[in-house]
C-alpha cells in the first residue's frame, strides 16, 4: 500500500538508499549512514549544499535565478562569477571523484542513475560528497561473456537530466552517470541550470536527437574553464559506448589541474598540448 498518510511506497527507496551509504563507507565521498528504519535515516552531518553555493541568489534567499532560452545571448556570464575557474575545476573533480567512488566499488559497478546537482554536499571533513543513492542499481556480471549486464529503467517521465539512452528506454549501464554529471558540471561552469526555461516535450526532443547545450565562447578563453567545457562535451557524448568513463574524467581533471599548478601562464589545452604535455584523452 502508498497512501498520504504512511509514505509506504518510499520504504523500498529508503532501504536502497541506506544499503548503498553503507556499502561506501569506506569512500569520503559517500555520506555516511549510522542508521535507518522505515523511512528516516540517520546519517554524517554535510553543512554545505553545493548548488546553493554555485548558483547565484536572490539577496539571501537560496532559490537560483531563472531564465528563459531567449534570455542567455544577452546574460553576463558566468552567472557566478563569485567562484573562480581554477576553483570550479577543483569542484568539478571532486564531484567525479564521488560518481568514481560508485563505478569502481569493490565488489562491483554501482550505478546512482540521479545524478544532479542538488546531491553533492560538502561534509565536515571539507570533502564533497554525494548524499542521495535512492535510485542506484548494482549492475548483474555475466561470467560468460565476461561484462556486466546492461538493465532498462522505462520510459522517464520527465528526462531533463537524463542521458539520451535514458528517454529511448534502451539498453542501461553506468555511462548514464557520466552523461548527468556533465549537466552537473554544465551548471557548475555557468551558474545556469541545463536546458533551463524550455518545455518538457522540447527538451526530451533535443536530447534524443543529441542535440546539447551550447558553451559560450567566453569559456574557452582560459585553461581552467577551457577544460571544464571540454570535460563537459566528453560527458555529453551521445553514444554510450563512446562516452570516456567517469575514471578517464577524473584523469583528465586531474591532469588539467597539475598542469596548471606547475604553469598557471602556459596557455590554453590546445597550446599545452602542444608543447608536449600528456592529457591522457587528447593521447
């Protein structure tokens, strides 16, 4: 039964949600859980919503500005300037780094199939972490073919964060995550959410046909931002079996971040490049 009154529909996500936090223990970038029972769990303390702190605000209330699509060629971005490139980079590999900690568990691919911006938390240890696992999928491994099993979700009533598999009801792995997150990373660069102002129906046809938001050329006018757009266009690949995993994200992230760190001055990726330098998606 699922009525108003019990939430008894909810019991099945919140033992889903509890179990996965338990199984990440180990990770920093998992929220821990002490306990749960029915539908309320206790869990680690994260103070600080990430995308309260990446979307800019009205005064002091947390609600992001919104805007219409006719409204973006005459907008002033980046909408949150009050975060710099070099910092919104090191957002952007923590929050890989989360989606990483789910893709290469122990025992076996773990898939959260909801990523967005409004789950990743800062805890107290300064660390970003992903807080909502009601939604993940342990992915099946068949021994003989040797490759995880690939599992449909159905039709998604409202697709908008969604990978292009996801709104065709087509075969599932754990690239769905990697498409999400560069919505997330998308929103992290700008301070815009994706595909904000349009209608459902529109939306879901632009994302079948793999059709993305476009990035300002504004954003390929520094290294730090530079890679971030492009870290976005790598998880916006529309063929899954295309799509870098999130492990070759966080290696790219990474790489952006050392290079920048022994040579702020060294110019854009494609003049890093080439001099030499070893970006391991460019190889």
């Amino acid at each position: 039964p699922n009525d108003k009154y019990t939430f008894l529909g909810l019991v099945e996500y919140m033992r889903i949600d509890a179990n996965v936090m338990e199984l990440l223990t180990p990770s920093p970038r998992a929220a821990n859980v002490f306990s749960y029972c029915g539908t309320s769990s206790i869990t680690e303390f994260t103070p600080i919503d990430i995308e309260d702190y990446v979307y800019p605000t009205l005064g002091n209330t947390p609600k992001k500005l919104h805007h219409e699509p006719e409204d973006y060629p005459y907008l002033d971005l980046p909408l949150n300037s009050h975060i710099s490139f070099e910092e919104k980079l090191e957002i952007a590999l923590e929050m890989a780094k989360c989606v990483a900690a789910m893709h290469g568990y122990t025992d076996g691919v773990m898939v959260n199939v909801d990523i967005q911006l409004g789950q990743f938390f800062r805890g107290k240890d300064g660390k970003i972490k992903l807080v909502d696992f009601n939604r993940a999928e342990a992915m099946f491994y068949d021994t003989k073919k040797e490759e995880y099993c690939k599992w449909r979700n159905g039709m998604s009533p409202d697709g908008t964060l969604r990978a292009p598999e996801e709104n065709v009801d087509a075969g599932l792995s754990e690239q769905l995550d990697v498409f999400s997150l560069g919505n997330v990373f998308y929103s992290v660069l700008t301070g815009a959410s994706v595909w904000e102002g349009y209608g459902l129906a529109e939306c879901m046809r632009k994302i079948i046909e793999g059709e993305t938001m476009p990035i300002d050329t504004i954003f390929y006018e520094t290294f730090s931002s530079e890679v971030l757009a492009q870290a976005i266009e790598l998880c916006w690949t529309y063929d899954a079996e295309e799509r870098p995993t999130i492990f070759e994200i966080v290696r790219f992230l990474e790489q952006a971040i050392e290079s920048n760190t022994r040579n702020p001055d060294g110019g854009t990726l494609e003049e890093r490049l080439a001099r030499g330098e070893q970006f391991d998606l460019y190889g």
